[in-house]
C-alpha cells in the first residue's frame, strides 16, 4: 500500500499530535474547531507538531484478535488502517479517540503507525454479532435451554467476564453451564490454555522494561552494521560451584516395572563446601578462568585483578583481538563490575563495553547458557575437597566448548 500524500515530505507521520496551526494553540479542541482554524488562513500552513516517540503514554499490547483494514467498513479511513493478526504485539500510541486508537507493530519503523480498533468497539462487535447470530435467534424462539448453551453467546459472555474469574469451575457457575461445556470454548472457540506463572529474578517497572528494549535495540543494529560483532565479544561471569549440589527432578527419576513402588528420596540441601568460579569466553571457547582464593571475598580489589589476569590471557590466546585492541568486553551489573576502580581501569586501557540490561539473566550467555551446562552434570554427585571440585569443573568446562566445536563442525559440512 502506498503511504498517503501527506506522509511522503518525511516531516509528519500518523501519531503526530498538533499542538499549534499557525501559532494558534490547537490543543483540546476538537476537530471542527481545528477545521475553523484552517478554513480562515490564507496561504502556507504551519504545525506545531509532538512526534509521537517523543510522547509518554505508549504501551504494549498482544492482539486478540486479526483484523484487516480494507475490509473494514466502520473505518473512518482506510488507508491510514494497520492491519495485525493474532499473536503480534502492538504499540500504542495513541488512545484518546473512544473507538480507533493509533498503533504499529513492534518490530517495524513508527513510520508505519495506523489506526486500529479500541477494544471497546470490538467488544460492541461481537456483541453486535450475538445479536444478530441466526442461530441464536432461532434457538431464542424455540428452545430456551439450547440458546443458553450456544457457544458463540458462552464465548462472548466469557470473553466479558474472564478478568474477574480465574477457575473453570467458577466461570462454570457463574454462568449456569457445565464445566465439560466450558471447557472447549476456552480451548476451540477462545484459543486459551492454562499455564503457570514463569518465575522471573525480579519484576521490571515500565522505565527498566523501556531501558532493557533500548539496549537490546542499539544491540541488534549494532550486529547489522557489523555482522562480525559477536564473534569479538569476550562474556563473564562468577558462579558458585558446590561439593554437593540437589539433584533437579528430572535427574532422579527412574524406570520401574508396574508392580514395584514409586521410589523416595530425602530432603537435601546444597552442601557448605563451595568455590566461586570466574569465566570468560568467546565463540572460539574459553579465555580465561580462575577460582576465588580461600579467604578472599568478591570486592572491587579482587575483580581488578581478574581484570588484569583477562588482558593476560587475551594476549596470550587471542593475540589478533589483542593486536587490533577491537574485542569487547560484556558482563552483568554486579557491584564488583560497575565499581569505579574497576571502570577507571577499563577506561584507562580503551576497553570496549558491550552493555547490560540490569536484571536481565536472559541476556547473559553465562546465566542462561554456561553454567547450567556446567552444573548440571555435577548434581547429585559429592566433592569432599576443594580440589576435587576444581579439577571436575575444569573437565566439564571443556567438554562444553569441545561439543560445541563438533556440533559447529559437523553443522558446517552439512551444508
């Protein structure tokens, strides 16, 4: 679809709000009104425009439902109409108008801003569509008890009430229906399924959930500009590794045949035996390890010099990183790490940031990739000296970067 005429200047987009015609404030008045305005001016007009990105009422919505512009015959304008489908996250920018607000997809240039239903006007919809349904109507005027357990009437009316209930069993009573009847309109009609709360580390506001987008943002385009980028990313962190570590579920499950008993375990905890593991690593493996000192605590003073040990092991192991002074250095927002000892030495050595959202594990490959792996295969098993911990943390370190070389491999001739 063609942009309309008034966007091709490249100086005004759909969400723009005016706030002044002519140096006459605008604001707060309607549309009529701005109209009058226009209509007494002679010659070039000026607005006084807000961008819409510059605006503080955005939010994030996923879409219930798809809906196509073109097809809409209660659009005041097709052309300025988005067009979504089930599932796609929107961003609205807009919502002062009753029955149209302004959105575009997340993912896609605010350029492509258009106008989309309000959930109000599509709850009017469906209601407007029960009215109308021939099915309704006819089981209305013959058989009262059907009409009651028509589904598209029990999809509305669930639809409507769904915020307040939490159970089938109270949606169920609420409206006089059995639960096997409730239950495929919230599986077929209404595409819903029952699912657990994910544990996160920390519930975000909306300023860390906006600062977190930002930097995964100038992330992604920084790899488009310069696909190399990761392969130069030199990630770290601190994990500690136990002498005796609680097996997950999974891992102490058994076979057994029909007639023997469920097995048992006991209550376990971690052991006291512990070791603090620091690691870096790239694409090609690891750079760089070290174990915490018995005795020492993870301070500023500690990480500066596992700072100095990492420049070592960077000139010695990468020495084309080294030489070209281009690899960037990526850990989280631990205090030890934002220390201003510790950033007046990267500062001082021109090392390369590649930042961090704060509590964001997911975006770490140590959280969520290295030391998983390297713990997982160590539960469940005991470690009676520090040593022993070390020497076993060590060979599982390698058998990690050596898999993942073989997978590479094997992926590359395969191609």
């Amino acid at each position: 679809m063609d942009e309309p005429e008034y966007m091709e200047c490249g100086l005004i987009y759909v969400g723009d709000e005016v706030r002044e015609v002519n140096g006459v404030p605008v604001k707060g008045k309607s549309r009529p009104d701005v109209l009058q305005v226009l209509q007494v001016r002679d010659g070039p007009i000026v607005l006084t425009l807000v961008p819409f990105t510059h605006r503080n009422d955005v939010t994030h919505m996923r879409a219930h439902f798809t809906t196509d512009p073109a097809k809409d015959p209660e659009i005041p304008c097709g052309d300025v109409g988005l067009a979504f489908s089930r599932g796609d996250v929107l961003v609205v920018v807009n919502r002062e108008d009753r029955l149209w607000w302004l959105a575009y997809k997340e993912g896609e240039p605010p350029a492509k801003t258009g106008l989309i239903p309000s959930p109000g006007l599509q709850q009017r919809r469906i209601a407007s569509n029960l009215e109308t349904c021939p099915i309704c109507i006819e089981l209305l005027s013959t058989n009262v008890h059907a009409y009651n357990q028509c589904p598209l009437r029990l999809s509305y009316e669930i639809t409507t009430t769904l915020g307040t209930y939490v159970t089938l069993l109270e949606v169920a009573e609420d409206l006089n229906i059995s639960i096997g009847l409730c239950h495929p309109i919230f599986i077929n009609d209404l595409g819903m399924r029952r699912v657990a709360a994910k544990f996160v580390p920390k519930l975000l506001n909306c300023d860390q959930k906006q600062h977190r987008m930002n930097i995964a943002n100038e992330m992604l385009d920084s790899v488009r500009d310069d696909p190399n980028l990761l392969q130069r990313v030199i990630t770290g962190d601190e994990a500690w590794v136990y002498g005796y570590d609680v097996e997950t579920k999974a891992q102490s499950s058994q076979w057994k045949l029909p007639h023997e008993p469920r097995p048992k375990k006991t209550r376990q905890v971690r052991s006291n035996v512990k070791v603090l593991l620091t690691v870096f690593f790239d694409c090609r493996g690891v750079v760089h390890h070290e174990f915490l000192p018995q005795g020492r605590k993870l301070n500023k003073e500690y990480y500066l010099q596992v700072m100095r040990n990492l420049r070592e092991a960077i000139r010695q192991k990468r020495p084309d990183l080294w030489k070209n002074k281009n690899w960037l250095l990526h850990h989280d927002n631990a205090p030890a790490h934002t220390s201003l000892l510790v950033r007046d030495f990267l500062a001082k050595n021109n090392t390369l940031m590649m930042p961090q959202p704060p509590y964001s594990p997911d975006l770490a490959p140590c959280d969520f990739f290295l030391f998983p792996k390297l713990k997982m295969p160590m539960k469940g098993r005991r470690y009676s000296t520090l040593d022993e911990i070390k020497t076993t943390s060590k060979e599982e370190l390698k058998k990690i970067f050596k898999n993942l070389l073989l997978l590479s491999y094997l992926h590359s001739i395969s191609l």
